[in-house]
C-alpha cells in the first residue's frame, strides 16, 4: 500500500468559506468553523485554510478566524494568506495553526522560507506557488503570485527546487487553469516537481471525480491530495473517496 493524505481546502473570503474557478467567480460554501468541525468528523487528514485575498488586500491573515477554526480542528491544519514575515508566521503558529503556507511574500523575498524553516523547522513550512503554463520556460510552467494575478516569469519547478533548499518542508503547487474547474489536476506539473524534490508534494487544483484523486497520487506521484469545491458541496465525500484511493493500493 502507497500512503497519501487528503485535505479539504477552506478558501476564506470575508469570514466565509469560498470556491472559484480560475481563481474568481467566487461563491459561497459556508462557515470556516462548521466546515473544519465536518471534515475532521469525516475523515480527513489535513485541513488547509487559505485567506485568499490577504495579500491583494496588503492585510494579515485574519487570526480570530483562524483560532476560531483551530478550536475545533483535531487534524494538521495549515493556514496561509498574508504572512510576510517571521512575526506574522509567529503569529499564526500561536493562533492554532500547525504549519504556516507563504507564497508571494516567499517568492518576493525568499530568504523568509530559510528564516521560517531556522525558527520553525521545515516541517511546518509548506511554500505554495501558483502556476499557469508558458511554454518559453524550462517546464513549461511559470510561477504567478498575488492571488494568481501577477506573472513573475520564473519557472515553477526550478522555484519548487529552491525552495526546497531553503529549507522548505513541503510544496503546494495549484494550475490557475485547473483551479476549480474539475477537469482533473495538471498532472505533468505535480509529477515535475515531484521528480526534484524528495519533500511531500501537495497536489492542488482540478479534482472533479475520484479518477482525478486517483491519478495525483498514481501518476502525479503526489503525497497529499487537496480539493474544496468537491468537498464542499458534497459532490465526493472524504471516506467514499478514501475507500476508492483503498481499493486501489493507496
């Protein structure tokens, strides 16, 4: 048996858990604290918690939602969303958070992953990145940052291995074209980067049906699997779909 997690993704806007497409046309999919109460009570592994526009809105993580959420979650849960310095990471590993997910401040200023993994350990440094694809680069992939809005013209899996040698202890990487659209995750993305580092990958972006589940981990390689929209609008429930990853040697 291959081992992998899967982790609900609570996207936070204005107190409320979200789901896009393409990281906008964003709608409601209920309170934070009632959705972290539900997966944990329903099996999963992880919980993320993502204040999606932190950064567009030059703010902190709002850290009243995040304790709020963290009172009644019993899993590893990572929050990320306007940290952009070690004070702010100390701020959100006191609130209740067990990891810390920095990406544009990372990008911008990337010796925080190596000040962050000194302070904190690796293991509670997940650094995310945003990707679209752009076929000019390497991999094909170019990192974008800002929410999904900014192209940096770095390449995403070349940041994934830097990243990784600064001292981070996992990478989340999500397709902005796969984003919400359940088309599957962008397999060949996951698989890149899986192929540079040996730290956990979390695939993130596209999971529509179980199949989708199923190819992150067996083809992607990927050692967490993230989704909301399926989750939060009970189109997969959590041990359905770990009873089908079960059935097929996960």
């Amino acid at each position: 048996m291959n081992k992998v997690l899967v982790m609900p993704c609570l996207d936070i806007k204005d107190g409320r858990v979200v789901k896009g497409i393409n990281f906008v046309n964003l709608r409601d999919a209920g309170d934070p604290v009632e959705c972290a109460r539900v997966y944990c009570e329903n099996g999963a592994d992880e919980l993320a918690f993502l204040d999606i526009t932190a950064t567009i809105e030059k703010r902190k993580t709002t850290l009243e939602a995040v304790r709020r959420v963290a009172q009644v979650t019993t899993i590893p849960f990572t929050v990320g969303g306007g940290i952009k310095s070690l004070s702010d990471a100390e701020e959100v590993l006191e609130a209740g958070a067990d990891r810390i997910s920095i990406s544009s401040a990372a990008f911008r200023n990337p010796g925080l992953i190596d000040q962050a993994a000194a302070k904190f350990g690796s293991s509670k440094v997940v650094v995310a990145i945003d990707v679209d694809r752009n076929p000019a680069l390497p991999s094909g992939y170019e990192v974008y940052i800002d929410g999904g809005n900014t192209p940096t013209g770095k390449d995403a899996v070349q940041w994934a291995r830097e990243a990784e040698a600064r001292g981070a202890g996992y990478i989340l990487p999500t397709s902005k074209t796969r984003d919400g659209a359940k088309t599957g995750y962008d397999i060949p993305l996951i698989r890149g980067i899986k192929e540079v580092v040996k730290i956990p990958v979390i695939a993130s972006g596209g999971a529509g049906t179980l199949e989708h589940f199923l190819e992150a981990a067996r083809d992607g390689k990927a050692d967490i699997l993230l989704a909301a929209s399926v989750f939060h609008f009970g189109e997969i429930k959590i041990m359905d779909l770990k009873k089908y990853l079960r059935e097929h040697g996960f």
